[in-house]
C-alpha cells in the first residue's frame, strides 16, 4: 500500500459504507495500529472488557495472504482504543 492509499484510509471505519466511512457519534472505537490496517477505527461499541481483551480476527484483502486473508488485533495492554497488528493469516 501507498502513502497516498494510507492516507485515504486514515480516519475511516473498518467495514463502513463508502458513502459514509466516518465515525458515528456515540459509538465506540478502537484504532487499528500497524499491519493492513493502519490507522482504521473499529467499532466496539457494546463489547465487554472480555471480548476487547479477546481481540479481533478482521477479514482483509490488503494483507499478506491477499482475499480470503485475515489480520489479527489485540488490544494494547493499558489502552483498551488501540488494538495492535499481531500478524495475518490465511
């Protein structure tokens, strides 16, 4: 991915309309860090501390395993908004 295709993609929801990729208010979200999808936000709204600690197994095509590929979040220890790349998997 580019510098260009990164920025696009800053400031967006993993899996929202294209028509209206933003934030919404009163929902929750977690910022993806590093790995395909740097910089997305994650809606968590209504997830227990259990299931954030649990972390999150996103579908992606931008990863190393192209379609059908899945990047794997975990939460950072002490700050429940940001969930770190811990790899992708076929």
């Amino acid at each position: 991915m580019d510098r260009d295709d990164e920025q696009l993609l800053r400031g967006r929801v993993y899996g929202a309309d294209h028509e209206h990729p933003g934030p919404v208010p009163g929902q929750r979200y977690a910022e993806l860090v590093g790995g395909p999808l740097d910089g997305l936000l994650f809606d968590i709204t209504g997830w227990t501390p259990n299931e954030i600690d649990t972390g999150v197994a996103l579908p992606t095509e931008l990863g190393q395993f192209g379609a059908g590929g899945r990047a794997m979040y975990d939460p950072r220890p002490g700050d429940p908004h940001r969930f770190d790349c811990s790899g992708d998997f076929p």
